[in-house]
C-alpha cells in the first residue's frame, strides 16, 4: 500500500524573499541600493576592490517624503552573525537610521505601515 500524495509548498530562499522585498519597496515608491560587503577582486586579478564593510545591511532604502532606512534580509529561521549585531547598534547609536531584519515579505509590509505613518 502506498502513502497518500501530498503536496508541499517549497520554501522561499533568501534569494526570494529578497526579490518580494524589494518589489514591495518599488512599489512604495522607494530608492534601493544594494551594499555590496567584503573585498572583491577584478577579473583580471589585478585590483582588489573594496565593499561596505562586513556586516553593513543588504539595502538602502530612500523615499522622498519618508525617513530612510536600512533593510537586511534573512532566509527563513536565519540570523544575525555577530559582523551584523556590531555593525546595527554602531549605525543605530551614531547615525540614529532605523534598520529593519525581516525574514518575510510580510514583516517588511508591518515594518512599512509603520514606518510611513510616523512623521
């Protein structure tokens, strides 16, 4: 006898929630840039180029009429390596820029409908 079929929803990588986000952001109407973090190398081994410094959030996000703020992403049960906990409370302490984690879509969504009513 045979097991019962059962379909199961896969889960969303990183990459995924990543792509969610920054629709949402888009359609909020609101500036991302990706940081990118660590040392590079050219493709032709010559230069090392240097990113943000590791453990700087994945985004930058800027509206015209809503305060900034930084946004990382993390699959699904992720979290914060000790680079980023650093890194978050030196940017939250001196530069006073909210940063928000969010494993899900619909955490930046609750993040966003408070976020754009305070002034």
């Amino acid at each position: 006898m045979s097991r019962a079929f059962r379909l199961t929803a896969p889960k969303p990588s990183e990459n995924d929630i990543e792509a969610g986000c920054i629709t949402i952001l888009h359609l909020h109407s609101y500036y991302v840039i990706r940081q990118h973090c660590g040392v590079f190398e050219s493709l032709d081994g010559r230069r090392k180029i240097r990113g943000a410094p590791k453990g700087t959030p994945d985004y930058a996000c800027m509206h015209e009429t809503h305060r900034g703020f930084l946004l990382e992403v993390k699959r699904p049960g992720g979290t914060l390596s000790d680079d980023q906990k650093v890194m978050n409370a030196s940017i939250e302490l001196r530069y006073r820029l909210p940063i928000v984690v969010v494993e899900t879509v619909d955490q930046l969504c609750d993040f966003l409908a408070k976020h754009e009513r305070s002034p």
